[in-house]
C-alpha cells in the first residue's frame, strides 16, 4: 500500500486538530486530532450529509477541545471513535483512516479520503 506524507504529528497541536485537503483524484479531506502521543484520523465528511465538519477552516472540535462538532448541524462525535454521540447521525461514525508514525511522521494510504 501506497503512503503519503501529512508531515510531522507535532505540526497538530496537542489537544487540537489539523485540517490536510484531499488526495489527488479524491472526493473529500481528512483530519487528525491529538491527544498526547494518539493521533486519530478521519475523513473530512458527516455520516448525515456527506458535509465537510470544519466550521472554519481547520476547526472540527467543540471549544473545550473534547469532541468533534458539525459545523452543519451541530452533531457531536468522540474524539478516539468518531462515533456520533449527538445529533441526526446518533450511532454513526465517522470514517476512520488508517495511520503509521514513523519517526514523528503521520502516514496514510494514499487514497485516504476516497
């Protein structure tokens, strides 16, 4: 499987997120939030709509920085499921990506975000 580069996992401020557009040829963006030493990455895409969840660019997390939040319609996602706690996709998830840090480098497939 084919890697691509997001960059260093310190460029996503602990306890942020950090936006990452999408991959050549593909449909929508991805973003990684981090807790410490956990990164989780997600496509950039409500489970409800198919909405990107940014309500600025780069912001997808609740003030207090512990949940993910729609800009659309405000549902609530955690943060180590991306599972919809709240809101009209209450169940769903969010599409996880599959992540490697190597040597302080994020790495995902290169098509993430398909």
């Amino acid at each position: 499987m084919k890697l691509r580069s997001l960059g260093p996992v310190a460029d996503i401020p602990d306890g942020g997120s950090k936006g990452y557009p999408a991959a050549e040829g593909a449909f929508t963006g991805i973003f990684a939030v981090r807790q410490g030493d956990d990164v989780r990455v997600y496509v950039n895409s409500c489970p409800h709509i198919g909405a990107p969840l940014d309500w600025a660019p780069g912001r997808f997390l609740s003030m207090d920085g512990t949940r993910i939040i729609c800009a659309i319609h405000g549902a609530e996602f955690t943060l180590d499921e991306g599972l919809c706690t709240a809101g009209p996709c209450l169940g769903d998830r969010l599409e996880a990506v599959m992540i490697q840090i190597k040597d302080g480098v994020l790495l995902v497939p290169e098509d993430a975000g398909l």
